[in-house]
C-alpha cells in the first residue's frame, strides 16, 4: 500500500499498459473521504497511487471537490511526488488543441473554497511564489518531448472556479492578462501539496481553444471528445515516462517547505490539531 509517486487524473489513466499488483486502497482522512479509492501499484519499479479526480463515473464538480481529503489521502500512503493530468483551454494560438502544457504559474479566480490545512490555532505560511515543482515539471517536459508529443514548458494557468465555462469578456480579459490556459482544479492541488511538503506539477493537456478565438463556435462536443481521448492516451505515456525516470531522492526543496512556514508557537498549537496533522507536521511539532 505504500506509495512513492501519486497520480491523481481521469479514472482512464489507471487503465495503462505496464501496471502490476493494481490494490484498491479506500482512506478516510479527517477532513473527509477523498474522491474515491486510490489504485495503487507498480510502475516501472515504482510504487504509485492513482486518485480519480472526479470521483467514479465523474460526478463532481470542480468545486464540489475535497482537495484537502485528496492530498492527505496522498500523504497518508506515503507519497513524496505528484504527477496531475488535467483538461483545459488554451488562451493562446500556439497552444494548440492536443499540445501538452507544464504550466508554471497559477493565478486563482476560484471563490471559497478551502485552499489549507492550517488554521483552528495553528498559523503557517508556506512560500508559493513557484508553485510548482522545477525538478518534476523539468522531468515531465522530458519526457513528454522524448515520446514525440508537442509539449509547452512554461505557461501560466488561470484556475477559474466553474463550472460553467467563461464568458467571452473573462476568456477576452484573462488573455490580456497574459494568461495561458484555463482549468479548474490543478491551483488547490498545488497548494495543499505544497503544505504537505509533496512535490507537484501537471500535465495540462489542451482540448479546445477557450471561448476568445474566433474559431471556436464551430468546436462540436464530438471534436472536443475526440481530443480528450487522444490527450488521455498521451497523458499515460507521459506519466509512465515520467516515472520511470525519478530519482529515488528529490533534490528540490519540496520536502522541507514546511521548515520556517509555521509561526505559531509550538506550546500554543493545540493538541488536537497537532494530532490531526501529524503525517504532515509531526516533524517538526511532534505530539508528546
Ligand atoms: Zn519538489
């Protein structure tokens, strides 16, 4: 049931060639259930765990999702890496249906929803300033390029909150803005796993132009589908790469974001909330 690496993507992913041992492992955290079982198991060597995002049969909504439950979930196997697969738009002409994009900004136009693990008397700031992780991301261009795909190395995602897509003036707007893709969930997974000292980063896979370019009222449910499928397939042979080429230590900083971020006095963390964050705060307050 330990894992090394987490996935967290469309319930497709987990149907890759090359995975041995698949368990289906079902946590509660105490911030509630995740989206679903994590499917762990072996590829390429390594022990990973999948997270359907939207849940079996895809039943929530970008908003309806309990990020916090999804990230503990992922720390509680163990997981020090996570690799996330994701639709969006693309707000840009070069950033073409069926490219790959590893953003590395994100810009959040989300509203309410909960984006920490701290609070209820412990106080903690982690920097965000590079949201993602360089030594993943830099391993996913890698690999993405090796296996022929067309793959961006930079680009700024705008987290919208949904789910309805944008009107015309936002799309019109988040471009002048100098943004480069549109999703809805990828800004909340990179914070939490920021807190939880789990490295992050995305597979951003383009499906559409979003609603700005003149092109796109001729864009059929059929098309966007269609590319959906041929990104999903892509996006699998990118993670396998991807994971077959991590090294067994990590060499960033990820691990240790948690090292100055906590400002509260340790006498003055309740006990409580030291307990329920222990598998990610225990190093450095422990609970006796
Ligand atoms: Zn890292």
């Amino acid at each position: 049931m330990h894992s090394e690496i987490g996935i967290i993507g469309g319930s497709g992913l987990y149907d890759m060639e090359g995975l041995t041992g698949r368990q289906e492992v079902t946590l509660d955290t105490p911030f509630g259930p995740p989206s679903g079982p994590y499917v762990t198991a072996t590829l390429r060597g390594r022990r990973v765990a999948f997270l359907a995002r939207h849940g079996a049969g895809h039943r929530l909504l970008p908003g309806e999702l309990n990020f916090r439950a999804n990230i503990f979930g992922f720390k509680l196997l163990g997981v020090e890496r996570i690799l996330s697969a994701s639709a969006v738009g693309s707000l840009r002409d070069d950033y073409k249906p069926l490219d790959i994009v590893v953003p590395d900004q994100f810009f959040d136009r989300t509203k309410g929803r909960i984006s920490t693990f701290f609070g209820g008397g412990l106080a903690a700031h982690v920097g965000f300033a590079h949201p993602v992780c360089g030594e993943l991301a830099a391993l996913a261009v890698a690999a993405a390029r090796d296996v022929g795909a067309r793959v961006h190395a930079s680009g700024t995602y705008v987290c919208m909150e949904g789910p309805a897509f944008s009107t015309l003036a936002e799309s019109k707007t988040y471009r002048a803005w100098g943004f480069d893709i549109i999703g809805m969930t990828n800004l909340q997974e990179a914070k939490l796993a920021r807190e939880a000292e789990i490295c992050y980063t995305t597979l951003a896979l383009v499906t559409d132009y979003d609603c700005w370019h003149p092109g796109h009222d001729s864009v059929t449910v059929d098309m966007i589908i269609g590319n959906l499928v041929a990104n999903a397939s892509a996006a699998q042979t990118i993670i396998a790469e991807t994971v077959g080429r991590m090294p067994a230590a990590r060499g960033c900083t990820c691990g240790r974001a948690l090292e100055h971020a906590i400002i509260t006095r340790p006498e003055h963390v309740p006990a409580d909330v030291k307990k329920t964050l222990a598998p990610i705060i225990g190093k450095y307050l422990p609970t006796s």
